[in-house]
C-alpha cells in the first residue's frame, strides 16, 4: 500500500490530480483503433505510431504483463482548429519525468503512453530507427490500439468526443507500473 501512496504523492505533487488506478487487464484494446490511425489520423507512419507500434496482438500481450498502472486524464481549454502544442509538450515533459521518478523507486516494468501523439521534434525522421530522441518518444495509447472512450468509461471517468469549439478538451496518459 505504501507504494501506491508514494506513487499517488508524486502524481499530485506534479499536479496530475485527475487519476485513476487500473488493471491493465482492463485495457480495452481493439482492432478498430488501429484501423482509424491507418486512416484518418494525419500522424499514421511518424515516430511512435503505427505502423512503428507493435501489432493489436503484441499490445494485448504487452498490457497482460502489468499488473497496475494509472490513468492521467488531462484537461485544457483549446480551440480544435489551433491545437495547445505548448501546453502539449511542457505536459509531455512533466509526464517524463513522472515516469522516470516511478522507475527510480524500484519499478523497472515503468512505461508511459503519452497523451499525445510524440511531437518531441519539430520534424520527425517518421521512422524508429531514425528517431532523434529514442529515450523519450513514447507512443499514445491509440497508437497501442487502446479504445480510451471505452477504457476510460468502464473506470467511471467521463470522457466525450468534442463537437463545440473552442471548449475543454481531454488527453488521456497511461503509466504502467509493475
């Protein structure tokens, strides 16, 4: 129990107040999100998202190897037509560095999906192989076939698609812990 503590401590000490535990056994995982990076997404084929992420299968199999991990939500107000790419990467950071602070208290298995599609440079090689910055780019849960509506639902958070402009919108992280 302590270690969930120091881990909740360090989550509202970075002001990521609005979370939740999860079994990552819960992750809803699902074909059709992969099919809507492949088309739809104007990001399919840079860095961290497909078809530079695992197969639907192999994400599956990677959630089913956790035990515990939090869910981030992350609220801003921001026009769609002029996404917060500041406010998106200072939160990027600050979600690193949480990341890192888990690891060193004994929790190698740490791994976060990013809210965000990785924008850590300003021009992505669009390869893994070719990536300027390995050690930080992290993929979204999307890009791990996550089904964040669903997943984020069935935990008792309220998550919505936006249709009015400009208002609040919502990201989604996921530590995985142990």
């Amino acid at each position: 129990m302590q270690h969930k503590q120091n881990i909740e401590t360090l989550l509202n000490n970075m002001d990521f107040t609005d979370f939740k535990w999860i079994d990552p056994k819960e992750i809803i995982v699902a074909q059709w999100v992969r099919v809507k990076c492949h088309f739809g997404c104007s990001d399919y084929g840079l860095g961290t998202c497909p078809p530079n992420a695992p197969s639907v299968q192999e994400c599956r199999n990677f959630f089913n190897e956790y035990e515990s991990a939090v869910i981030i939500r992350l609220s801003v107000n921001a026009d769609l037509s002029n996404y917060p790419s500041d406010w998106s990467k200072k939160t990027t950071t600050k979600l690193l560095e949480l990341e890192r602070q888990i690891f060193l208290q004994n929790n190698p298995k740490a791994f976060l999906l990013n809210q965000t599609c990785c924008t850590i440079c300003k021009k992505c090689t669009g390869t893994r192989l070719d990536c300027k910055d390995k050690k930080n780019s992290r993929p979204s849960p999307e890009a791990f076939a996550v089904d964040v509506y669903q997943t984020i639902r069935n935990i008792g958070m309220d998550i919505n698609v936006i249709y009015e402009n400009p208002s609040e919108i919502n990201r989604i992280a996921i530590l995985l812990i142990k």
